[in-house]
C-alpha cells in the first residue's frame, strides 16, 4: 500500500510538474532527473543490498561488532562517494553541455539527497519497518513536493527547473531526518557502546558485486530517457519519461514486493525456515497478481485519458504507454528474482544477465526508434523485459530451486522442500569460520 500511494503522489508530483514547465522545459527536466537517479544510485557502490545483508546476516550470527562495523563501512561511503559524483557531474554539465550553474548545482543536491535516503532506507527497513522506510523514501517527500506544487499551480504560477531540484531536495532532507532520528533509537544500547569489527576486503569484494549489478540495473532503469533525448528531442523524451513512468505501475508493485522480500527473506533464508520462506513467496504472488489485473484494467480504459491530464501533446503516445505496460506486466509477474538471487550468493552471476539484456534493448533502440519514433522504444523496451524475466526466473530454479513468479501460485509444489531440498547453501555460508568471519 505505501507503494502503491507513493506512486501516486510521483504521478501527481509529475503531473503538477508538467503543468508548471513548459512542455520543452518538462522534457529538459526528465533527462537532468534520469541522469541524478542514476547517479546517486551508482554512487553508493553497491551499499544498499550490502548493508541490508550485512545487517541480517550478522545479527542471525549474534556479532553486534561485525553490525556496527558494517554500518560505519556503509555511511563512510555514503557520506563521501555521492558528493563526489555530484560534483563531476555539474562541472561537465556546464562545461560540456552547456547547462547553467544553477541548474547543476540544485541537479547535484538532489543527487547527494537521494544517495543518502536510499542507503538509509535500507538501513530502516531492518531496523524500524516499512512504514518509516518506504515510507519517507517513496511517499512523505513527494507528498510535501505536490503541496508546493499545488500552491504554486493554483495560483497561477510557473517552476524552474533548478527550483524544482531545491524543492525535491529539502523535502528528502526532512524525510531523511526524520527516518535518522527513528534508525537511531531502534538499534540497541549493544550495538552503539560496542567497539566495531571490520571485514573490509571481505565487505569490499561483496559490495562490488552488488555495485555491479546496481550500475546495470540502474542504466537498465534509467538510461531511456536520456537515449530519447538525444535522438528526438526533448519534447518526445518528457513524453516518454511519462509514459515509462506510468507503465511502471507494475514495477512500483515488484518494488513494493521487493522491498518486502528483502526484508524478510534474508532472516528466513538464513535461518533455513522454508516453509516461512514458501509462504511468504505465495502471499507475494497473490498480491502481484491481483495489482497487474487491476492496472490492465485501468491502463486499457484510461490510458488516453490519464495522459491527457498531463497536457494535449501526452495523449498522442497513448500506444506507446500500452506497449510499455505489456513488457511491466510480464516483468511484474516474475516477482522478485533478483533480490533471491543476490541474497542466495549469486550477486556475481546476476550482472551479466542485466548486461546482456541492456545491450539487447539498445540495439533493440537504435534500429526501431529511427523507424517507429516512441512507439519503437516502447517495443524495444517490453520485448527486453519479457526476455529477463523468463531469464531470472529460470535461473532462480536452477541455482536457489525457488520460484518467486505468479506461476507458484499454479504449480505450489516447486517450492514445498526449499531451496536445495534438504540443504540450503547460504545456510552452510553464513556459519561462522575458525576467525569468526562470515562467507
């Protein structure tokens, strides 16, 4: 539910948007904001997915030390690498591309602050819940962006783009805040007196695993926008960055059910506890089917209409917002593969299936989108993601012997032993060894 409202107010926080940018400039926006999300994404090197799996694995093996070592590991990163990003790119934002020093600098502030708020999401989704997790990550900021944003709609007035950074910017520092405050008080006196233990070439080969990954994930994610951009125009790239954004619908219930599995099937997982671990796969399954009928059904009949409230020229992609939510909803109903992937150890292997795939969409880019325009992308995009999700989910059998997909829900008996029937390999890796590391 928190993701489901938190998508939401982003599509009211872009539809306000639109209203106060001219079509131009909204598209300008569209590609400074694709390229801020990948980079604070890229620029804590894989420390999301490590901290959460650090933090499970650690306080299963009852070492408070090796928790609190992770966490300073995690936060030097995160409080240093981002800034350094941000600042790279405003300077070859102005230098190369010519972009004004105010726009760059708000762009990098918005880089740093979502760096910083994705990391510490993880961190709350361990420690405090969902609730002050995805909640001040997803929902609160983007609420308190469409309350300014209303205002100044209502009243007639217009945005810049650098005001629009500034003003996302503040509202993720008070989210941030407020979800710091609450991380502090949940973790115990145990692990804040302790002295910390560190595992740095262990910890620093595992983020750049997940870092990989990450990067890919995130170009996969990302880098559509930024392409349409410069092969059409900025118009066409503010359109398609709304229609990608409103077929992710489905991806905003894989994340929701991601985020989920992340924070409750490291502990099952490593605990061995796998009739748990099926049911919560089942309940997840259930959930993501009944989203993708009901976001088939509301796109099918209103997809011209929802694109219109955005402006006149939106609801001519009314195809290419159909074509977008045929690959999303196939994407969504493989559940979450690759966050069973990388928490079962193959965080190595799982790159090169991203790589593969993103290289499959860019040819897929540049032969149809010369030839289709938008509606070429779109095509690109859906195939893409129909091949990766047959991809992980054939692996996720193969190498975890779970079925995360809908499909559990027709064939229950795949999982009824758990991953490698009797055994499961992660269990055996997260004993302690002869030094008291973990591997």
């Amino acid at each position: 539910m928190l993701q489901v409202v938190g998508a939401v107010v982003s599509f009211s926080m872009f539809l306000l948007a639109a209203r106060a940018l001219s079509f131009v400039d909204f598209g300008h926006l569209s590609m400074w904001l694709s390229v801020c999300q990948m980079g604070g994404i890229v620029a804590v090197l894989g420390q999301e997915m490590f901290i959460l799996r650090a933090l499970n694995e650690y306080t299963v093996a009852a070492r408070p030390d090796l928790v609190k070592g992770s966490l300073v590991f995690s936060l030097s990163i995160v409080f240093t690498v981002p800034i350094a990003f941000a600042v790279v790119m405003s300077v070859c934002g102005v230098l190369i591309f010519g972009e004004n020093h105010s726009l760059m600098t708000a762009a990098g502030l918005f880089l740093v602050a979502s760096s910083l708020i994705a990391v510490s999401s993880h961190i709350a989704r361990f420690s405090v819940g969902m609730v002050l997790a995805d909640g001040m990550r997803e929902l609160v900021w983007r609420a308190l962006v469409v309350a300014v944003l209303l205002t100044i709609v209502g009243a007639g007035g217009m945005i810049k783009i650098n005001e629009f950074f500034l003003l996302a910017s503040a509202a993720i520092g008070i989210a941030l805040l407020i979800q710091a405050v609450a991380i502090w008080r949940a973790f115990s006196k145990s692990i804040r007196r302790v002295k910390p233990s560190w595992r740095i070439r262990e910890w620093s080969r595992v983020s750049a695993g997940f870092w990989a990954s990450t990067i890919l994930e995130t170009i996969n994610q990302y880098l559509d926008v930024v392409i349409v951009y410069w092969l059409l125009d900025p118009a066409s790239a503010g359109a398609y960055f709304i229609a990608s954004r409103l077929a992710n619908m489905f991806a905003t219930v894989l994340s929701a059910v991601h985020n989920y599995a992340t924070r409750r099937i490291p502990k099952l997982y490593f605990s061995g506890r796998f009739d748990e671990l099926n049911h919560i796969l089942k309940l997840m399954a259930e959930v993501v089917l009944l989203c993708i009928v009901a976001g088939i059904l509301v796109i099918g009949f209103g997809a011209e209409t929802i694109l219109g409230a955005f402006g006149p020229a939106f609801a001519a992609q009314k195809w290419t917002l159909i074509i977008l939510t045929m690959g999303t909803v196939i994407y969504a109903a493989g559940g979450p593969a690759a966050a069973v992937l990388m928490i079962a150890g193959h965080g190595g292997r799982y790159p090169w299936v991203v790589a593969a795939n993103m290289m499959l969409r860019f040819a897929g880019f540049s032969v149809l989108i010369p030839l289709l325009g938008l509606q070429g992308a779109a095509v690109s995009t859906a195939f893409s993601l129909a091949i990766v999700t047959v991809a992980l989910n054939y692996l996720c059998r193969r190498w975890v012997k779970i079925d995360p997909s809908i499909l559990i829900l027709i064939y229950p008996s795949r999982n009824r032993k758990g991953p490698a029937g009797s055994s499961c390999p992660a269990v055996q890796t997260a004993a302690p060894t002869r030094n008291g590391a973990l591997v």
